[in-house]
C-alpha cells in the first residue's frame, strides 16, 4: 500500500491541509490562534492566515539561514539560530533585525527564551552553551560544556529561569545563574518542553518521551518511539509528540501517560508541532510542504475520552452541597456580652472555671509554659490571656449545646487585627506576590509589643475558626 492509499484508509485525517512553498522547518502559533509563522530550510520566515489559506504580508530572509527558531512570551519576536554562530531577533511584524547575540564559534542548534522575555538561552554544535541578556545583547553564563561535539539539541529554562536543561547525548540540569551541574540522566534527547508550573520536564529523543518529576528527579518513560520534537497543550493535559522515522504525531493524556487515539499519519517526516493558543488544534509541519491541521475535540471524542481534557477554561471548584454558613456578625452580640462579662470580673475575684470553661485548661498551661524568666505573674497577666482568647470562653458557652465534635484546622495568625476579625468573617487583603514563611523571636513580655505567635495562640486560633465555620443546627 502506497503512503496516499494508506493515509486516506486512516481513521483520524487532518480537518485541513495547506500548500506552502519550499520545505518546511520550524512552525509555531503566534497569539490569537488565526495565524503561524512559517521559518523554511531556504531561510524564509513566513506569516500564514490558518483560516484562509494564504500568506500574510511579505516574507523576510535570513541570509545565514539556520533550522530553528523560538517565539517571544509576548508572541512580538523570534530568536533563530544561524551557521556562523550568531542569535538573531527579530519583530515579527517589519521583519528586521532586532539584535544579534554573538559569542558562538560553530552553528547554533537550538535556542529559547526565559519566561519574562529578559533572557536567551542558545546551543551550539561544539557541545557548549550560553545565556543572553536580551536588553544589553551580553553574555551572562557561559560558554558551559554540556555535551559531545555534534550532540547539542535542545535546550529549555525553567518557568522560573532558576535552571536551565540541556539536551543531545545526555540531559542536563544547571543551575541558571552560576553554570552549576544540578543533574543528569542517560540517553538522546532531541526536545526538552517544561511544565509552566515547574513541577514536570518532558524530554524526547531516540528512546522515547521521559517524563521528569523535578522534585523528586524521578523519571517515568511515556513511550519508546522515537520523538523528535514535542508540545505542550494550553492547559498542559495533552502532550504532542512527531516522529520523523514514522512520519507521525502522537497525541498523549497526561492524567494517565496514555496515547489519545491512533498515530496521526502524513505523506512526509515531521519536523515540528505547535498548539493553537485555544488547545483546540495541532498544527504539525511536513517536509511534503504542506501544513497539517488536526481538530483536537474530534480526536479525543474518537479515542472515548471526556471532551474537558482539552478545555482551557479553568475547571470550577466542585459544590458542597448540605453546607450551611453561619450568616456574618452572627457572634457579634456574643462579643459584645463576653466583653461585658470580661470588664465585670475584671474588679472581682476570678470565678470558678464551669464545665464549658475547663475546655480551654489543656491550652492555657501553655501560655504557663512560655512565662519569660524572670517575669511576675502580674508581667504576665495580661499576656497569659489574651482578650480575644477570653472572649472565647463566651463563644463556647454560646455553642456549649450544639454537641459539636471539635477538630484543629490551620488558622492564620494575623497581627494587628480586631479581636473580632476572625469571628465577623471579614477576609484579609489579597496579594499577587507569594507568601512568604518568616520567623520571629518571642515577645520578652514587654508591654505594648506582640511578638511571634506561640503554639497555644494557633491552637486556640484554630477553634475560632472552627466556630465561624461550624454549621448551625
């Protein structure tokens, strides 16, 4: 059977296939999902409309035409690779020249870019490699031998452009900022593409596709064919892989490390593959001068599979459904009473703890415990209980017949806040930066200053939590 009977006898067939001119190289999506950018073996890059057919605009050279390229994170510019050991960037959209990046001595092999778009990262044949700082066109790490001459594939930073992972015989691991050598694994490896989160890296080569869990630099084997170049879907579900020995892609559930369906078959070998910004199409490029457009859904309908898995739109967090929320300012009145409660005996000789009260004695030989040295007890009067602890004691008289089964959840501790904050449900300023774990010194009880939350404060925080959120019967 001939390669046009046989891809016509396939059950999974290309929604569409266009006629490009010259032999293709690299493709990659650009923003929007509409359009791609074309860079061919006669070192012409290319802007093509997916949805009619044609070109846009003029086509620009590159002289000292190289194979590969890497789009910008903000989809404006790509880095190409050149045979005189230049980095070349260019703005998409006049076609010239932005910056060339020199310092390699041999043909450049692979390139990419840091996730803010401040760095490149680039390859070249005599098996070392270099970081670029996109702004000032200098080199900041490098050149680090990595592989054997001729050998040097891939390369790919971290999301967090900590690390840096290079591929060809043998993969590496290195530290981003001083070149150090953070691990490494055996075999061929021709594509390197990181999880956005960090947590995964996915290798392809002449073994196969590896799966990399960075935490623990465990590595699973997806699958033993040949992979040459790889692709992650927009909400990083679907892996693609091509084959240039078989001439086909692969598509692969990563909730099981399962293969979607049957390989997806051309005329020709396939050199790259790219996502539609949607996840709702793969565009592969075939050295049959065509471009292959592939509809995701109908595939992974065909293979049985839940139409989500290549949804982008974030999943909504499940319902809880019986869940009743105490209304706001619900215990308020109960704060106001403890207070009232708390001013009276104040100016009376401490009462006789009841059965509710006896529930806090376990908690409160922990302030006892954390008695600075050296202090009175009337030092400590004050800060062996503190008023928002007190007016607990209200609170639990309050809840004392709802039977409750009590359980410790994590409450955070926040300084500063009314005695009040945690029990009125009002929610603590948000922020885009990451928190922090940081750590004090205890207070030495001098008056006015708050120190580090001890452990009996999170314990009994904890119940205060567990009283606001409590359903009520």
């Amino acid at each position: 059977m001939d390669a046009p009977t046989k891809h016509k006898s396939l059950a999974t067939i290309p929604s569409r296939k266009i006629k490009v001119n010259n032999r293709i190289g690299h493709v990659l999506h650009l923003p929007g999902g509409k359009r791609i950018i074309i860079y061919s073996w006669d070192g012409s890059f290319r802007n093509w409309d997916l949805e009619t057919g044609t070109q846009v605009g003029e086509e620009w050279k590159d002289k000292d035409f190289g194979l590969i390229m890497a789009l910008s994170p903000d989809g404006k510019k790509v880095a190409s690779g050149s045979p005189d050991g230049a980095v070349k960037l260019w703005n998409i959209d006049t076609g010239k020249i932005i910056k060339t990046l020199t310092g390699h001595t041999t043909e450049v092999r692979c390139v990419c870019w840091s996730s803010d778009g401040g760095q490149v990262a680039s390859g070249c044949q005599n098996g070392t490699f270099r970081a670029w700082d996109v702004e000032d066109g200098k080199t900041i790490l490098g050149p680090i031998k990595a592989v054997e001459p001729h050998m040097q594939w891939a390369i790919c930073y971290s999301p967090d452009a900590k690390m840096i992972a290079t591929g060809g015989n043998g993969l590496k691991i290195w530290d981003a900022n001083n070149g150090e050598s953070l691990k490494s694994f055996e075999g061929v490896f021709m594509c390197l593409v990181w999880n956005p989160d960090g947590k995964t890296l996915f290798a392809g080569g002449s073994s196969g596709i590896t799966k990399i869990d960075t935490a623990t630099w465990m590595a699973l084997d997806l699958c033993e064919n040949i992979a040459n170049t790889i692709s992650l879907s927009p909400n990083e579900r679907i892996l693609a892989s091509t084959s240039f020995v078989d001439k086909t892609a692969q598509l692969w559930n990563l909730d099981t490390n399962q293969p979607i369906g049957t390989p997806l078959h051309h005329q020709g070998s396939v050199g790259s593959a790219t996502f539609s910004v949607d996840g709702k199409f793969l565009v592969t490029g075939c050295r049959d001068d065509h471009i292959y457009t592939w509809d995701i859904s109908a595939i992974i309908k065909k293979a049985g599979l839940p139409s989500d898995i290549a949804d982008v739109t974030p999943r909504p967090a499940p319902k809880m459904t019986g869940a009743r929320r105490v209304p706001p300012g619900f215990f308020d009145g109960a704060l106001r009473e403890a207070n009232s409660r708390i001013r009276l005996s104040q100016s009376h000789a401490p009462p006789t703890p009841t059965p509710p009260q006896r529930t806090l004695s376990p908690f409160s030989s922990f302030w006892h415990r954390s008695k600075p040295h050296g202090a009175t007890e009337s030092d400590m009067q004050s800060q062996s209980r503190p008023s928002w602890t007190r007016n607990l004691s209200g609170i639990l008289r309050r809840r004392v017949r709802s039977h409750i089964q009590l359980k410790e959840v994590a409450v955070p501790y926040v300084a500063g806040k009314p005695r009040d904050y945690h029990a009125t449900g009002r929610s603590a300023a948000t922020s885009s930066r990451p928190a922090t774990a940081t750590a004090s010194p205890l207070s030495t009880g001098t008056p006015g200053t708050m120190g580090a939350p001890s452990r009996s404060h999170s314990v009994v925080a904890s119940f205060v939590r567990f009283l606001c959120c409590a359903p009520i019967t």
